[in-house]
C-alpha cells in the first residue's frame, strides 16, 4: 500500500464532510499561491552543497505540483539524520496573508498514531502489548472476547472508524477517557485478531493505556518522554482553548477550486488517534530517531516494523503505529498518512536509504502524489552515495 492508496483510505470517511460543508464561507483568491515558487530553494548552510541538485529538484517538484492545489505546506527531508532540505510554500492565512514557515504549526491527523508512547511503555516494563487492555483502561467495557494492545497499534481489535458527522466533532472532551464516550458502547466490528480495519478509536483507546501504564495524563507523558527528548518543541495537542501563536489557519477546497475556512473542531476526543499539531521538521526528527537504536532499542524497532498478521495468518500492511511496504526501489519503508478537517500530511522513512520525508498542509484532503515523488528523488540520491 503506498502513500496514494493510505491517504484514499484515510480520506473515505469524510467525503460526507466535504458536501456539506465545502460552500459555508466566503472563498479566497487563488494566484496568492504563485507568489511562493518565484525564488529558488532556500539553502541550509551546514548542509555540504551535495544535496544542491536534490534540492532544487524537490523545489521545483512542489511548485508545480502542489504550490497551486494547497493554501500553505513545508516540506522537510532529512537523511542519516542530518536535514538536508526544509522550505515552506504559500501562506498560513490567506486572508491575512500571512506566510507560511518552517515553524508553522499543522494538523496532522493519523501522523499521531506513530507518535504514541506505546514502545516505550513496553520497553519499560510497564505496558504489556498481550495483556486484555482493561488491565490499564478498567473503564472500558468488556466486548465478550480480549482485546490487547497489540492488537489495537495494528489495527486488528475490532474497535470500528469514524461514522456519520463524529469526524467533524465540536465537542470538549475534558480526558482521553472521556473520550471513549463517543464508541465504546458500541459492538466490534470483528472479533479481535481476525481482520484489519482502520481504527483512529482504536489509538484512543491506546492513549488511555498509556496513562494506565504510566500514571501520567497521557498528553503530560508525551510532552514529558517523547517530544522534549527529541527536540519536538513544536509539536502540541490541537486545542481551542489554547493561544497557539504558529498554528495555521485551516482550509477546504470547494469543487470550484477556491479556498474556504474549513468549520471549527475540537480534537480532544482522539489526541493519540488524530489530534496532534506539528511541523515537517519536527516529525522528521522523530522519524529520524527510529532509523537506528537509541531512542529505542533495536528489538523494539523491529517489532514496530515487522507487518502483524490475523489470526488466520493473513500478513496485514502495518506493524505497531506504522504502515509497512517495499517501494518501487526495493526499500522497506515505514510510512503514515494523516487526514483532518484542516490539514493532510504525509510522513514516511526509508529505512534503506535512511531518507524521512515529512509533507504537512492546510487544507482538507489535499493530494500529495508529488511527496512521493520527492521522496524518490531524495532516496535515489541517498542510494547513489552510499554506492560510492
């Protein structure tokens, strides 16, 4: 499953969302986009000149292909760790006229999913991927059949998706487990184990295991053990009740091509399951640390990215947190799509090539064909030296 097909999968719950709400505001004008792709790449002095050619190719690839389709997106690319290219396009208020820059803050949907603590926890000791999930949730309810963390981080336990208008929820919820309202009553989908199915409640669920595990509010134990230790200083919950000075402004596109104010959300519901906010450079750190051991151990990196499989035996595309695949290189690649109302990221490592690639945007549903594109033109360049 590449980019294109996650980000289809991810987007068929909202398409009800779109026809509803896409003609609500008043539109913005389009060519303000163009205004970005006039000068060339930005440069990163203490990146070695060699990565020029990558760069410039990468630039050009997102102005033709993405600049005139999304309000405001960066782009960051790092290899070996090391960022060898990040840039931001368009603006972040369109009405404002406000630009976007690299520390522009966005949703990024699903992209929470491999943030969530899990592996650490199960390093620790303190979190057992095989234990029935009531062990650290007591409130959950009992479904007739157990129900692990394990199973939830690879979407196999039966906890069903989004339905009619819960995508677009406007409501505070003041706890993760408050938020387990909106379906925990609600009957599996499949017993536990038997068959894949895409599940952002699933990861809310495993956001409450995690304060169950730690002792710690879940969104606390992130700030605390995940983004501060890997330098994430712009990744934060979405909330509205905070002033959050670098967030963007959200969009969506009508049919007609012209950009609305998409309609305001509360993401406390679904924190570990789609509620974040980022930037591309952040999340390139964080992809950056899972290419070799030391945030984890290299154990816990394989067991991520080894593909689960049901209880049948059939392979499933996705381990714990991360969907898994060999792209057209040959290179294992861990990778996540994030769809909100607002925002559409991509966000992938090659683990071959060592190459992590980070694509966030402001608007809904955008298409992001073109981040792969740029991925391969890093990850060809990425094989190419370390064949010298």
């Amino acid at each position: 499953m590449e980019f294109a097909q996650l980000l289809g999968l991810l987007v068929h719950a909202r398409v009800s969302y779109l026809h509803l709400h896409r003609s609500q505001s008043v539109p913005v004008v389009l060519f303000l986009l163009q205004a970005t792709c006039v000068s060339p790449p930005a440069t990163l002095p203490r990146v070695a000149e060699q990565w020029a050619a990558a760069r410039a190719r990468a630039h050009a690839i997102a102005c033709e292909k993405l600049a005139p389709n999304i309000p405001g997106f960066a782009i960051a690319v790092a290899v070996n760790g090391l960022l060898v290219w990040s840039e931001a396009f368009g603006y972040a208020d369109l009405e404002a006229k406000r630009r976007t820059t690299p520390a522009t803050q966005f949703r990024i949907g699903s992209v929470s999913k491999p943030l969530d603590a899990v592996a650490q926890l199960y390093e620790s000791g303190r979190l057992d991927l095989d234990t029935p999930v009531q062990r650290y949730v007591p409130s959950f309810p009992d479904k007739g059949a157990p129900i692990t963390t394990r199973e939830l981080g690879g979407h196999l336990g039966g906890i069903r998706h989004y339905k009619g208008d819960e995508f677009t929820l406007n409501q505070r919820f003041p706890t993760v487990t408050a938020g387990l309202a909106v379906f925990q009553n609600d009957p599996l989908i499949a017993p536990p184990g038997t068959r894949f199915s895409y599940s952002s409640y699933g990861f809310n669920l495993i956001g409450a295991a995690v304060e169950g595990a730690s002792g710690e509010q879940f969104l606390v134990y992130m700030s605390r053990h995940v983004f501060k230790p890997l330098g994430m200083t712009s990744t934060a919950p979405d909330k509205n009740d905070s002033l959050i000075p670098n967030r963007t402004r959200f969009y969506d596109r009508t049919e007609a091509g012209q950009f609305v104010p998409s309609p305001t959300v509360d993401n406390s519901y679904k924190w570990a399951g789609g509620g974040f906010l980022s930037t591309a450079e952040d999340l390139v750190r964080f992809g950056s640390a899972h290419l070799q051991p030391g945030y984890l151990k290299a154990a816990t990196l394989e067991l991520l990215f080894t593909p689960q499989h049901t209880t049948s035996g059939e392979a499933t595309p996705y381990g714990i947190g991360w969907f898994l695949t060999t792209d057209t290189l040959g290179h294992r690649t861990a990778y996540h799509g994030g769809g909100s109302v607002g925002g559409t990221t991509m966000f992938g490592i090659d683990r071959d090539s060592r190459v992590v690639i980070a694509l966030v945007t402001n608007v809904t549903d955008a298409r992001l064909n073109a981040g792969q594109e740029i991925r391969l033109v890093f990850d060809s360049s990425a094989s190419q030296r370390a064949k010298r």
